[in-house]
C-alpha cells in the first residue's frame, strides 16, 4: 500500500491534513509513524491477520472504556474503530491508534508496579462480554512435540516425558483471559513513570500464571545462569505484591511458577516452527534446549521452596 494513499485515507476518513509517515515496522501489519500536529501510530494490517487485529482493537476499546492504559483507538468520521479498503484484490484494515511516547521499563525497578496494572487487567478481563479461544495442553505441549514428530527428532521420548510432567502440575489451575505474549516489550513506559499495555493479538482463555511468568521471567532462553534465577525470584516477589491488590491467587498458582517457566520453551518453539517452518531449527539447537530444560527441573524445588516460605504468606495468600 504506497504512502500517497495511506495520506489520501488519513485526510479523507480521519481528517488528518498534511501528515507526513515514518516507516516503523513490518510484522504481522506494516507500522508507521504519523506525524502531524499529534503523533499517531498507523496499522496497515493483510487480510491474513484480520480476525487477530480485530480482536486486540475490540479489547483496546473495552479497556480504554473501562479507565485502564492503553493507546487510544481513533475512530474515523463515520465512528469506524478499522477502515476497510481493498489493495490488489486484498482486503487491507486500517488501525489508527493515539502514539505512546515511551520506552519499555526497566522491569527490576517497577515490578510491583506493573503486577498491580497486570492484575487490574485480569480484573477487568473477567467481565469481557466476548469468548476468547482456548488455550491447553495441545497448544502447550503437543505443538511442539508434534513438530518434533515430524523432524523425526531421536530423542523424543523425553520431550513428551517431560511435557506430560510438566503439564500434570499446572492442568487444575483456574483459567480465565489472559494477553498472551505478556513480554515487557509489550510495556510502553512514558516520561511521567504510566506504563501502558499493548498489543493483544494473541489474547486467549488459558491459566493465568502464564501471563505473570512471561512477565517476570528473567531467565536467558539459551544460557541459564543462577543469578538469572535469583532476579528472577526477586521480580516475581515484587510482581506479586502488586498484583493481589487487584486478583487474588491460590497457593498452588503461586507455586506453578517455575512450571510455566518450562512449559514456556514448548510453546515457543512451536510458534516460532509455525512461523518459520520446522527446518528453521537443527537437532543440536533442539538438543540444547533440553539441556536447557533438564537443567531447570534441577532448580525447580529450591525455586519452590523459596516461595513455599516467603512468597504466598509474605501477600496473604
């Protein structure tokens, strides 16, 4: 979509005059820069992605509706959240959203702070009118050792030994909406210390101690390192002390932490094969990864028993 009709639809359907776009990203959408007499940022999204962009603008709305930080979604004159047109045969959306100035935060300095925004979305989550799609053990576990399956993987076996473990001790945990790629890169911290949250694409209904472990993990996905874990335990406390102010957890979501943590490298392996393609990725790297799991089982009870003694009854759990 060339740049002259991108400023004919600024100017026609939302008014903006003589904006000028700086070329920010390319992704799922193709990302700009507006700037005019406000900054906006402008989405130009393919037909391919259409039902995700749909789904985090509807959440964008209902969340702005409700008081909590996220971009403002600017409507068009006829009080449109998306333009439609059509591009080469292609349906292409068009999200226009008010411009965060922001950097991501430093997590290790406001980690309380951003458990309390974490658990009020959660809150608010729980009174969204519209279903989301499920996430479990498939989307977990078996994606990853069904792409294992096809690259004829030799050492298998314990990657399905291992996921059902895994997913034996997080299976009864209560669900409920959750964002779904709750990384700090989806964070935007402005100059008066608000952070706002974005980007929720990939919202879904699943346990939701998978949010606060992508959040709070602190580990190197390819280099595990013991000082990675103690930050890791330390944001955690923080985190937490923010977030049962809005949603309380049980003792037994608490202490799946460490789980989650290792459920994580599945379900991102997988995504990243979905992505990507399985030949992205040799035996060795899939070798190193197990090292990398086997490792952390080893540090699991030391990591539980860290928050068996401090952690729930320190928050009132």
């Amino acid at each position: 979509m060339d740049e002259m009709m991108l400023l004919d639809i600024l100017k026609l359907n939302y008014g903006i005059d003589s904006p000028s776009l700086e070329f920010l990203r390319e992704g799922g959408s193709h990302t700009y820069i507006v700037n005019g007499k406000i900054k906006y940022l402008l989405k130009v999204i393919g037909s391919a992605f259409s039902d995700t962009a749909r789904q985090s603008v509807a959440i964008m709305r209902y969340l702005e509706k409700k008081g909590f930080p996220v971009p403002k979604t600017m409507l068009t004159k006829s009080g449109e959240s998306i333009f439609e047109t059509e591009v080469d045969g292609e349906m292409k959306l068009i999200v226009l959203m008010e411009f965060i100035d922001g950097d991501e935060p430093e997590l290790e300095s406001c980690a309380a702070e951003v458990g309390a925004l974490v658990g009020r979305f959660h809150q608010l989550m729980e009174e969204y009118p519209v279903e989301l799609v499920s996430h479990g053990k498939e989307f977990f576990i078996d994606r990853y050792i069904n792409f294992l399956s096809k690259k004829n993987y030799p050492r298998i076996a314990e990657y399905e030994e291992l996921g059902g473990r895994l997913w034996d001790k997080v299976k009864a945990l209560p669900q409920g909406l959750c964002h779904g790629d709750l990384h700090r890169g989806n964070l935007i911290q402005r100059a008066d210390d608000l952070i706002y949250l974005v980007d929720f694409d990939t919202a879904c209904r699943a346990p939701k101690m998978f949010d606060l472990m992508v959040m709070c993990d602190m580990t190197d996905y390819f280099n595990l390192k013991q000082e990675d874990i103690e930050l890791t335990k330390v944001v955690y406390r923080e985190f937490l002390s923010g977030y049962v102010g809005y949603h309380k957890l049980s003792r037994e979501e608490i202490l799946s932490f460490p789980y989650w943590v290792a459920i994580r490298h599945f379900q991102l392996q997988a995504t990243i094969l979905e992505i990507y393609g399985v030949d992205c990725i040799d035996e060795g790297f899939i070798d190193g990864q197990l090292y990398w799991l086997n490792k952390w089982q080893d540090a699991i009870p030391g990591f539980t028993e860290e928050l068996e003694e401090k952690n729930w009854q320190r928050n009132g759990i």
